[in-house]
C-alpha cells in the first residue's frame, strides 16, 4: 500500500463512474502524472494476473482503467469490492518493469517538413528541436485515435507548437509528430494537423507479425536521430508511404 | 472457398461486419461489428450459420449481386426493397439463389442498415479475430474497404442444404421514426445538473452526421456545470456513450471509436445500440432513464429472446407455418419498455 498511499497525487481510493450496463472506469487521479499512469499499470497487472470472473477487456488510460464485463457474469456491485481489494494489495504486486523501445527518427528535410516552424515558433534551432526531443525517456500513458497510437507524456516545454491551421489529407506512416504539448507517431498513413518534424522507418502496427503492435500502455519510448541514408536502409522502401 | 457474389453496383456503404474485434482496444483498435446486431445475428440463424460468421452491412440503400454458385440467403434489418431477378422477395427469410441470379437491395423504406447473410458466411481473412472491416485504418472486412463494383466474394466452405426458415411476423422489428433509448446515468453525470434534466426529456433529432464512429444528435443545448471543467482527460470510449462537445448537442458513440476527452452524460445500453443503428436523419430520439439492475435484466431478456429465436428457427417449416395459422399475436410496440418480456410471454404462450 506504502507505494500508492506516499504519492499524494493518487486517490486515498480508486473513483468507481459507470460507463453503460457492461463497462466501469475506474479513477485513480485526476491528472497526468507517472505516478497515476503506475498506478494504471499496477492495476491492470493485477487485474490480468487475478482473471476475474466476467472480466472481458482491461483498458488502461492515462489516469483510469475501463474494465468491459459480461452483464451475464457480473456486475459493478460485485466488481468494485474486487478492485478494492486488488487496489489495497497494489503494493505487493510486482508488475513486470516497463520495457523500453528505441524508435529512430530521421529528423527535417523531406521527412519532417514541419521542423523549421517548429523551431521559429520557439526561437531556437533545428539542431535544438533534434536534441530537445531525443532527449527525454516518454512515458506511454495510453494507445487510442488510430491503432497503435501511442499518446505520450513529457514533450520538453520548448517544443510546444499549436496545430497546422489546416490539417493535411494525407500524414505518411511514421509520421513524427508536435500538437501544443503533445508527441506521437502516426503507426498508419491518415489524415492529420500535427507539426511533421520526422519520420520512423519502423513500424508501430504491422498485421505481418504476431503481436502486430510494437508499443503498450505503460512503456516508455525514445527517440534515436538517424541519417537519411540509416532511413532508406532501414525502411528498405517497405514503409508505407 | 467459394466464390459467391461478383459486386455489379455496391449500395451506399456495405462492408464485412462479423459481432466485432474485442480485447484489442487498449492497443486503440475499435470494436467494429455489426451494428445491429440483433438484426445481424437473425440474419446468421436464418442461413443456418454460427452467430461468428460474417455478413454483408448495408446502409441506407443495398448492393446489386451477381451470385456464382447455389446458395442460401437471407436479409433482416431495415425494410428494404428486396428481389432476385427482378421478382421481389421477402425479408427475415431464407431464399434459395442460383448461379447466373442477380440479388438486388434497393432503399430502406424504414430502418437505416440491412444485414445480408449468406450460408456459411462471408469468408474474408481474420484479422486480429475478426472479419469486421475498419474502414478507419483499413483493416478487416475485404480490403479494409466498403465494397466497390466487381469485388468478388467467397463464402466459407461447407454444406448449403438449409432448410426453409423465417421470422414470425410478429417478431420482425418496427423502425419508427421517434425512438426511446434506455441510458445509464455516467461515467459524468456529476459535471451536469439541470443538463441531465434537459437530457432525459427533451426530443432530440438525428443529424445527417451519423456513422458508425457516432450519431450526432440536434436539440435543445444541454450545459455542463459552469465550474466544471470543459474535457476530461482523454478516455476510452465505449458503444453508446453519450458524449457532449463545447455546443452542448449530443453524440451518440458507436463502434468505431477508441478514444475521446468530451464528458459523457449517459451511455445508452447495449441492448439499444441496435435502435440507434436503425435511426435515419431525421428520426428523433428521447433517452430513459434506467438503472444498472433492469438493465441487466433487459440484457438477459435481449439475450435469451435470442435463444428462443433461435429455437423457433430451427423448427421445420410445417411447424411454424401451424403457429402463423393459429390466433393471431398481439400487435408488437417494438419501443416498449417491457417489449423483451413480452416477446417470450408471447413465444411461450401462442
């Protein structure tokens, strides 16, 4: 318990919202913080190990799980007492360490046409939009939009940019990204208003390979600068674009 | 595998739809599926098929089908216009077709989606245990795409030799144009107060912006309390969430939406996803309060008329042709609160 109760910004007890006659959300904060996302982690782990009975699908969020039941196993009324007493033994459940991925980026040039505005916008240079945004360990707090999505926390505040005005039609796989304080990579070419600053060779969603997603809610992800020779090796022209 | 159609004119929007992609949404992959899956899975019992099979979603107005080998199919749903060769044909019915036929689906007359299952069931490849098409990410269904002139589809292999089957007239859905939609209170019902009193009153239309990612509504605006904040943190967004943007008019969420960071007033209950997959622009709504117990009570009544269905379809026809001659049922208020209950009091008692 010592692990949840010391981290102020987490609920004393998990907020239990009704989500319809088959989904509950459970809250624990109400803020975007990597002690909450942990505790989304913990909670999930723990929910997965536990296999409760009518426990279809367990989605973590930010700062909540959705649990989706079948109505004719279970109900809220015999869920929440489960999830409290999963939340209370929190402590001594060890969640395996969140795994790391590495995604090389070639940033600028054709790649990331979006990098000189985002530079000027902040008054500083290309180079410093590179280094500031390959720098920090992003916690992945949640995958959603389209698949494989990772909604990342942690953009350097000098890299905050607003939207294009006007969205384009067509955003290439791989596609890094800036929205206000956000980052992430497009996993599939769609359309899109986010700052184009690079682009990945690897990709995030592939049905090709077993497990088709490379990322999960509760990992951590950063950024490596590659060349634009390491590019075109890399992707082999088999990135969709 | 079987070829069975060959696509002449492709309808509206008709995609693969089996009963969804689940257990892949924290990867923010939607659920997808039919949306009426009642409909769907009586489309599926006709044909004699497993309720995982995949079958044809129309929208609004059907396909042309050119079918390349003998079959057995059936169409529910919307009430639209419906022939082979020109001759028309019912709905909630098997029909025979042979090779060198040509099924056509014209307009919905009432109801929005027609569901077309054929023996075996469409065969597309699973993707990620399902055949439902995501036309979002373009994956599913065939060619993660609506269907297009000269698409070839193939059904499942195996025995097409059904036997005759229909629906009781009495058991075939209305789609009437106003419709009542049981909702649960939450996951936000807290950030409103007079809001609520709005929602569960007034009348709400069905705008012309309504798919299968969510159902816009137009009416009265309905504010959230002033001190609470515009968006949430962004969450998962499940089937029939009610969520309400900054202009205060309701959407409606359905099966092909992974996230959202608007507050959700209600959420309608599963059981009545199927009225809103039925509801054109247009058509209006009003939403019903109802608690989680009855509304699980009305999720296993949706469940077990489904058994029974079930149960009915596979009578030989003499059977149920004895039952249509008997007294005639009473007339059916499809938006009755209590009409579940009905059904199966009238299933067990005609």
């Amino acid at each position: 318990m010592e692990a949840v109760a010391v981290n102020r910004q987490c609920f004393d007890q998990p907020k239990f919202r009704l989500a319809g006659d088959r989904g509950l959300l459970v809250e624990f904060g109400d803020a975007i913080t990597p002690e909450i996302n942990q505790t989304v982690r913990a909670m999930t782990f723990a929910l997965e190990t536990a296999a409760v009975p009518g426990v279809r699908e367990v989605i973590p969020t930010y700062r909540s799980v959705v649990i989706v039941y079948d109505p004719l196993t279970t109900a809220p009324s015999r869920l929440e007492p489960r999830i409290l007493s999963l939340f209370g033994g929190l402590a001594r459940i060890e969640a395996p360490p969140p795994k790391e991925s590495v995604i090389p980026v070639c940033y600028g040039g054709e790649y990331g046409p979006d990098i000189a505005f985002v530079a000027a916008h902040n008054r500083i240079g290309i180079d410093d939009v590179i280094r500031l945004h390959a720098e920090p360990r992003y916690p992945i707090y949640m995958l959603g939009f389209s698949p494989g999505f990772p909604f990342l926390g942690g953009l350097s505040e000098k890299l905050h940019t607003p939207r294009l005005t006007s969205p384009r039609t067509r955003v290439p796989a791989g596609s890094v990204g800036i929205a206000n304080n956000q980052t992430g990579i497009y996993p599939i070419a769609s359309p899109g208003g986010w700052q184009l600053i690079g682009r990945s060779p690897v990709r995030l969603f592939d049905l090709e390979r077993p497990n088709p997603f490379l990322l999960s809610a509760g990992d951590t992800l950063r950024f490596e600068p590659i060349t634009p020779d390491e590019y075109r090796r890399c992707a082999g022209g088999g990135q969709d674009d | 595998m079987t070829d069975i159609f060959e696509v002449l004119s492709p309808g509206a929007y008709t995609t693969v739809q089996d009963l969804g992609r689940f257990g892949w949404q924290r990867f923010g992959v939607p659920p997808s599926g039919m949306l009426d899956d009642f409909a769907g899975s009586i489309a599926n019992m006709l044909v004699g098929n497993p309720n995982t099979a995949a079958l044809l979603e129309l929208t609004v107005s059907g396909p042309a089908l050119k079918v390349l080998a003998p079959a057995t199919i059936a169409l529910t749903g919307a009430d639209m216009s419906f022939s082979i060769n020109a001759a028309p044909v019912s709905g909630w019915r098997t029909v025979p077709v042979k090779a060198g036929d040509t099924v056509s689906v014209g307009t919905a007359k009432s109801g929005c989606r027609g569901y077309l299952a054929v023996s075996q069931g469409i065969d597309v490849p699973l993707v990620m245990d399902s055949r439902s098409c995501y036309v979002g990410a373009a994956i599913g269904g065939f060619k993660g795409r609506p269907l297009q002139a000269g698409d070839c589809l193939r059904r499942c292999p195996g025995a097409i030799d059904h036997p005759a089957r229909r629906v009781p007239e009495a058991l075939v859905p209305a789609y009437p144009a106003e419709i009542t939609l049981r909702a649960i209170p939450g996951p936000q019902d807290d950030f409103f107060d007079h809001g609520l009193d709005v929602f569960f009153n007034a009348w709400f239309t069905v705008s012309p912006q309504a798919d299968r990612m969510g159902c816009r509504l137009q009416g009265p605006v309905i504010s959230q309390i002033a001190a609470m904040p515009q968006s949430i943190i962004s969450e998962p967004s499940l089937p029939g969430g009610v969520q309400i943007p900054q202009d205060g008019q309701p959407i409606i969420l359905l099966c092909e939406q992974t996230v959202g960071g608007y507050t959700k007033i209600a959420t309608v209950i599963s059981s009545d996803i199927w009225r809103v997959a039925q509801a054109l622009p247009g058509d209006r709504i009003r939403f019903e309060r109802i608690g989680m117990d009855a509304a699980h009570a009305v999720f296993r009544s949706q469940a077990s008329l489904l058994e029974r269905i079930r149960h009915e379809m596979n009578l030989p026809e003499a059977e149920q042709r004895s039952r249509r001659d008997g007294p005639n049922p009473v007339a059916i208020d499809w938006n009755a609160p209590d009409v579940l209950d009905k059904l199966i009091h009238w299933l067990y008692q005609t």
